[in-house]
C-alpha cells in the first residue's frame, strides 16, 4: 500500500459509535489503523475484525485520554510517526442537566477529553502533517456548538470549542495542504445516550440518524473537502449564509471608540 495514498488513520474513541463507524469506513478505503480508547478488547475484537475483512495493518493503542501520561503517548506517536496521515479526533461524552446542578468532577473531566485532549492532539497532527505538506484532521464537534440553548451547557461549550480551534487550524494550515474539517452530528444513535444517561427511546425517532449513514456523509464532506459538514442540513446555501452573516460583522468587531448607542 502506498502509504502517501492511503496514509494510516489514528482514530480516537475507536471502541464503538461514530469512531467504530470510522474504522470500518476508513479500512474498507485502504487505510491502515492505530485504534485508541479505554477499552482494550473491544478494540482487539474490531481489529480482528477489519484486519480479516480488509486486509489492512490494525494496531491497538489503549489509552484513556482523560489521563496525561495516556494523552502524551498518543500526542508523541502522532508527532513522531511520518505514516500516520490521519487523525480522527473523535474521543467524547456528554452530560445532561443544568449547569447549577452539574456534577463538576464529571464537567471537568470532559473538558479534559472534548477539549484539552482533542486540542493537544490536533496541536501534535498539525505539526507533522504540515512537516511533510500534506494530511487531514477531522474534529468531531456537534449541531449544539450552534444551538446551545437546547442542551446541556458544558457540553454545548466543549462542541463550540471544537468548530472555533477547526475554523483557526483551518486558516493556519490554508497553505500546508493539511485538510481539517468539523463534523458537526446531530442526534446519532450510539452508545452515547446510555452513558451519560438519557433514555434513547424517548428521544424523537425522525431526530436520530443511523450512525453508518452519518459517517458515510461526514466521509462524504471531507472528499468535497468542507471545512463544516453538518450531515442533516438538507441545504448547503442555509449553512452558507450564516457564515455570511459572521463575515458582515468583521470589519466592525474592533474600533477604537464604543458604538453610538453605549454613549
Ligand atoms: P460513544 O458510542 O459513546 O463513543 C465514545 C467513544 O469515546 C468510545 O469509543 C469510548 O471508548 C471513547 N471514550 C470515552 N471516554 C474516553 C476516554 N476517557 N479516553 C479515551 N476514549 C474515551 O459515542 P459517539 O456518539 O460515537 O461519540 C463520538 C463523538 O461524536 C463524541 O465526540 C460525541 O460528542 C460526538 N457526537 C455524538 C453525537 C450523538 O448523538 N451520538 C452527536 C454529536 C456529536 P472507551 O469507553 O472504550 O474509552
């Protein structure tokens, strides 16, 4: 396999979901794997797995990215290996309820893997992607980094965190020819829903995608090389003119006198 082609995809919360889907996805284009979660034997199991049905190298990387002796092996084997050429930064929780009665140890916690992990491991892909001119990072955000009202506040946070760091490493890498995208999902069926202990069932079926089809469109945005995919927006001009209406605030966001109605 040419390793320039089909360089080998290093994929965070590999062990289920929309990073399991991405395994299987990326195997079937060619892509060798380096597999990352808690989890060790689910990991093995979809290794084997892809490995006998594709034909690909699958290495497992256990690893719990809330932890940062775990999240510096990750960072250095994303810095130092010249055939990793992808990083799906996929790794998440959630968490339901308001912020005055959030569980904080949790909140803080997943900051530490939506945010702080997601952002080091970007940081470490961009330095050797750019290196050699070329590569991808997709960045899995949410449909609630643009409506944050409608959950949980933390949450909401980290996933608008996620569409900011992509909009800037986007415009850092414009001339290194490393391709960074945001997948922003709506509601997609994982296990997701159970772990942070919302009832799945009594969300609205025509809400939730299938995870297969929400990933083959993720994929589908990044070979149309979209800096933004939101896989459920039916028309692309509605996304477009919101970064429009972004655009007309530029050149009034800093001036040196306040505006006329704070006088
Ligand atoms: P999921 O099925 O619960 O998968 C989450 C993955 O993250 C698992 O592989 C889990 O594996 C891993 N993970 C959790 N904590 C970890 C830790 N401390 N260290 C390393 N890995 C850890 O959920 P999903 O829906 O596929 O979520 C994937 C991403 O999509 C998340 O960033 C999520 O915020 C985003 N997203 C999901 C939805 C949705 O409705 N499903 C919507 C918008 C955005 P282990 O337990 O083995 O570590």
């Amino acid at each position: 396999m040419n390793t320039q082609a089909r360089p080998t995809a290093l994929i965070t919360g590999a062990s289920s979901g929309i990073g399991a889907t991405y395994a299987d996805r990326l195997a079937r284009r060619g892509h060798d794997l380096l597999l990352v979660a808690r989890d060790a034997q689910r990991l093995q199991v979809l290794a084997e797995r892809l490995r006998s049905a594709y034909g690909i190298a699958v290495e497992v990387m256990p690893a719990d990215l809330t932890q940062k002796t775990d999240v510096r092996k990750v960072e250095q084997r994303l810095r130092e290996d010249a055939a990793i050429g992808l990083l799906v930064n996929n790794a998440g929780v959630s968490m339901n309820g308001t912020l005055a009665q959030a569980d904080l140890e949790y909140a803080e916690q997943m900051i530490e893997l939506n945010v702080v992990a997601l952002t080091r491991l970007a940081a470490a892909a961009a330095a050797n992607f750019s290196a050699v001119g070329r590569g991808g990072i997709i960045n899995l955000g949410s449909v609630v980094a643009l409506a944050p009202e409608m959950f949980n506040a933390v949450y909401s946070a980290t996933k608008a965190y996620v569409l900011s760091l992509s909009q800037t490493l986007a415009a850092e890498l414009r001339s290194s020819n490393v391709q960074v995208q945001a997948v922003l999902p709506g509601l997609t069926r994982t296990e997701i829903f159970e772990r942070s202990g919302t009832d799945a069932s009594l969300l609205p079926p025509s809400m939730i995608m299938a995870v297969e089809e929400l990933v083959d469109a993720a994929l589908a945005g990044f070979d149309q090389q979209e800096l933004v995919t939101i896989p459920s927006l039916p028309d692309a001009a509605d996304w477009e003119a919101f970064v429009a209406a972004r655009a007309v605030l530029g050149p009034n966001l800093s001036h040196n006198q306040a505006a006329a109605r704070y006088k």
